[in-house]
C-alpha cells in the first residue's frame, strides 16, 4: 500500500486524532492519519461545545476560519421532574470578549475544517481507510499498523491511538480492555433547525451569542443521565445521554426517552415549529479517573476517548481529547528529538506531562462522583428532583392553606422519600466527591 515509513501513525480523525497529527506535522514530523469514515468528521454528527483555550495551544488564529457557531454567554442548569424544573442559571456579558472562551459547534463541519488544517501542515490524511490490527515485531514492539486495503502493511516509528471509546482496534490487540457498560453513556441527539432570529429571541441572545442547557430529573427514568440543549446559529442540538448499563437494566429505549424529552412542558416551547433533520447516537466514556488504561506501551500511545479521558462532572470532552492528543505529540516529538527509539521506557514521558496537566488533575480529583452519582441514581434523578418541585411549588401556591401546614408537608415528604439520615448521608458524600 504505502512503502514509506512513517515518524508517526495516527488511528483516528476526531478531536484528539487531529490535534496530535497537527501537532506533530506542523513541526516537521512525517505523519500519516487513518480514518475509517468517509471524511473526518462524517461519523460526528452532533453538536458540541469547544473549549477555546484548548484549541488555542495547537491553533492560535483558529477564529480567522474555523466554523464556529455562537459564543456562550449563558449557561442554565435545571433539576427537573416531569412537570417543572427548578433551575439556576448564570449569564455574563464578560463573555462578549474579544476572543470567546467557549463555543457551540457542528462536529461534522469542525472536523473537516480541522483535518484541513492537518493537511495543510503537512501529513497525510487517508479516509475510508480501518486500520484492521498492530503490526509488531520480534520483540512484540509496535511497528506499525495493517489496514483493509490492498498493499500490506505500514510502518512507523510510533502509532498514536485515537479511535475513539468504541474503538476495536486496542482491545484486539490486548492493550486495553473493551469498555464495561457502566463505564459508558449512550447519547442520542437531534439538530432542530429554525431561524437564527428565532433562536435569538427565544433565548434573549445577540447575533452571535448563544446559550446551554443541562438539565438531570425525571427525564432519565431513574437512570444516572443527563439531557442538553445547545443553540448554534441556525439549529438547536437537543439530547440526553445515560449509562449503557442503565439502559439494559431498566429496559428502556433511548429514543423514547429523547421523545419525552422533547415534548417536556419547559423544553417544547424551545423548539416549537422546528425542522428536525439529523438525529445522531454515539458512546462517551464516564468512567472517569479510575477507568483510565495503560496511556503507553512499545511503540504506542493512547489519546482522547479511547483512554477514557473525560469528565462527566462538569461535562468535558473535547478539551481533554484534543489536550491530550497534543502532550502526546509533544512527548513524542521530544523523543525523537533526543534520538531515542519509541520504547515503553521513553513513551512514559507523555504520562508523565499527561499528569502534569488538568486533564488528571481533575478527573483525579472527582474520581469518586461517577460512582456515587451511578450508585445512587435513584435519588440524585428522581427522588430529589421530585422533592425540590414539591417543596418550590408549596412554596410559591397560595391557596388558603397556612404555611405551618406546608412546611409539615414539605418535611413529611422528605421523610417519607428518604430517612433523615438517608438524605444527609447522600448530601455529605455529593459533598466530599466534589472536595
């Protein structure tokens, strides 16, 4: 196939893939990028949100051409049950900066317009090509990689893996074990379009701005999960994600529950009149700190999803894999420039600056929050959600009934739901995951 050997194989044109390919390419590296989809980005078709600090250290002027949708200026956060939702929310016009944090985007679009960017620095970029197994050596060092086209095998120095949490490729070879499904949320989404005027009114947003929301209750059926709204320029994105362990536990359908979704009372009004003509459904790591595998071996390196790099607490994906896609360019570029062979030994130090960064820092220092969320599921998505609506509605009705008496019933409900002690246990251990 390709006779040429390679300073470096990248599996994968994701968020992660790209910005180690880039990395390593716009500094002189002899990199090669597989991709199993038709064009990078053709297997992304969801909405997202891109963290600009994060693509800044790979791609300065990126806001020059990038397809950026709206900048956040709002975040809302509601605990909802079937009914209500009682909801915080904090907006800034601080985000009106002149270089946004934080952006909406279409992954389809970005990715394409990121894997130019790798072209443009010069690797080379095959699509429609699955990387079918490793190639090793004597030594069972990797080598290089095999794919499904005709011509045999490709060499490199050094294989990056971003293939991304479904990734068959590092399991088959035995350098990570398959996802378990508590360690895995499926998403499912739908692109609602409707005119930019219509978002920006219904929202209160500028040209140009835009708002999220997330939203945990009843809407995941007792299950561990969250559903979000994102609103680009001309579309919203709207979905809910929940364990995959939950989903064949509880025997529920994902499509059922994004439909229940939809016709909330306090989401509906969002997306009135709207043309729904994407519906997309993909995996995402949740299993945080402690479902991290092997990051390195003799001749590889894992980044992004694939090695379970996200954090579900506060919602972050893309920062983490194109962060770690970039350290690991940056280890590996050292290695070479010190002229030494990509060993186990040498390839530690992208585990080592990987550790030096928030990446770790953070899925460390939440490392026990999956856990006590998944655990206690029924709670924290149904019981407390129900219980906050009962006690604002008490609250806020004038009906005649004294306030001593709703206080009563506030608190027999409380009761009622959960021991006393049952809801102080759950609050002191939310509250030491979250130290």
């Amino acid at each position: 196939m390709i006779e040429e050997k390679f300073d470096a194989i990248v599996v994968g044109a994701g968020m992660s893939g790209n910005a180690a390919a880039y990395t390593m390419a716009s500094h002189g590296l002899k990199v090669l990028q597989l991709e199993r989809g038709e064009y990078p980005g053709s297997k992304n078709v969801q909405g997202a949100i891109m963290y600009a600090n994060m693509l800044e250290k790979i791609i300065p002027d990126f806001r020059d051409d990038a397809p950026l949708e709206r900048h956040l200026v709002e975040q809302r956060l509601w605990v909802m049950d079937d009914t209500s939702h009682t909801g915080i929310h904090y907006r800034s016009d601080d985000f009106n900066e002149a270089k946004p944090n934080r952006y909406t985007i279409i992954r389809a679009q970005f990715d394409k317009w990121f894997s130019r960017k790798v072209r443009e620095a010069g690797a080379t970029v095959l699509c429609e090509t699955t990387v079918t197994e490793l190639v090793r050596d004597a030594k069972d060092k990797v080598v290089g990689v095999r794919t499904d086209r005709v011509g045999g095998e490709i060499f490199a120095d050094v294989v990056v893996l971003a293939e991304g949490v479904s990734g068959l490729l590092g399991t088959r070879a035995g350098l990570r074990e398959m996802p378990r499904p508590k360690s895995v949320a499926l998403a499912v989404k739908e692109m609602h379009f409707l005119p930019e005027e219509v978002i920006e009114q219904r929202f209160g947003l500028k040209a140009g701005e835009g708002c999220v929301i997330e939203a945990v209750g009843t809407i995941s059926r007792s299950m561990a999960g969250l559903g979000f709204l994102y609103t680009n320029k001309e579309s919203i994105s709207l979905g809910i994600g929940c364990l995959v362990s939950d989903f064949a536990s509880m025997m529920e359908s994902p499509y059922v529950i994004l439909d229940a979704l939809k016709n909330h009372p306090s989401i509906r009004p969002l997306i009135a009149g709207s043309e729904v003509k994407e519906y997309a459904a993909h995996l995402i790591p949740e299993g945080g700190y402690n479902a991290i595998p092997q990051l390195f071996g003799d001749g590889w390196v894992v980044v992004g999803d694939a090695a379970q790099l996200n954090n579900a607490v506060h919602r972050e994906g893309s920062n983490l894999a194109m962060t770690s896609g970039r350290i690991a360019a940056e280890a590996i570029m050292q290695v070479k420039s010190r002229k030494r062979p990509m060993t186990k030994q040498n390839l530690a130090l992208y585990k080592t600056l990987l550790d030096k960064s928030f990446v770790i820092k953070d899925l460390k220092k939440y490392k026990d929050m999956p856990a006590l969320l998944h655990t206690n599921s029924q709670n924290f998505f149904t019981t407390y959600p129900q219980l906050m609506s009962q006690a604002a509605q008490n609250f806020m009705r004038v009906d005649g009934t004294p306030k001593i008496d709703k206080e009563k019933a506030t608190t027999a409900a409380f009761i009622k739901a959960r021991s006393r002690w049952g809801l102080v246990s759950d609050v002191v251990r939310l509250a030491f995951a979250w130290r």
